[in-house]
C-alpha cells in the first residue's frame, strides 16, 4: 500500500472527508496544520515542484480576510507572501496531500482516488 503525507485542519468538514477516503486507500501519515504548520523551506520546495504560491492560499478563510492578504499579494513580493503562510497553518489551503511524486493541494486529492 502507498504511503501518502495528509496536512489537513481537524475541524475542517472536507478534510475529514478526505482523510477519510483516502485512508480506505493509502496507508496516510496524518500533519495537523495548525500544531505542525508547513515552514518556508517546505513551501519552497512545493513552489520549485511546480505549485503556484497563489494556489496555496486559503482564500475562504476568516484569517485571509481578516489579513487582507488579497490587497497583499499585489504588493508584497514571493519571499513575503511564502513567509506569511509559513507564520499560520489557517492561511494554507487545505487538505494538502503528499505522495511519492505529486502534491494535491484542496480539492486535487480526489484525483487519487480514482487512480489504481
């Protein structure tokens, strides 16, 4: 059975679901993101394998809004925006899942489910 990385928020009604789901499949480590949230270098390697930093936002969230990060992102630069996702697991987007080759981030997860 594939092991696969899940980074999820324990209240977070589609991560359930998907972690869930994804346990009927893979063997899955579980990353809460708020107590173990991603660090900068992390981030970075996500950004360098081909994840768009706007892609890792969480753009519904009280926090984004609260932050104003959509008037941010116009005027801060890369290294600014990946630090202020690297200070609160509750700006990244989530589920992020983690495999072998790939990195899903929100919904993309479901793609693994109708492989194999």
């Amino acid at each position: 059975m594939n092991k696969i990385l899940f980074i999820g928020y324990p209240r977070c009604s589609t991560c359930i679901k998907a972690y869930k789901a994804l346990q009927a499949k893979y063997e899955v480590e579980y990353r809460d993101i708020v107590k173990d949230n991603p660090d900068e270098k992390e981030i970075k390697i996500w950004i360098s394998k081909g994840i768009k930093l706007d892609s890792l936002f969480n753009t519904h969230g009280k926090l984004y809004r609260e932050l104003n990060i959509k008037e941010k992102k116009s005027v801060c630069s890369q290294e600014e925006l990946i630090s202020l996702l690297a200070q609160n697991g509750m700006l990244v987007k989530r589920p992020i899942v983690i495999d072998k080759e790939n990195i899903y981030i929100g919904n993309e997860y479901q793609s693994l489910l109708k492989n194999e």
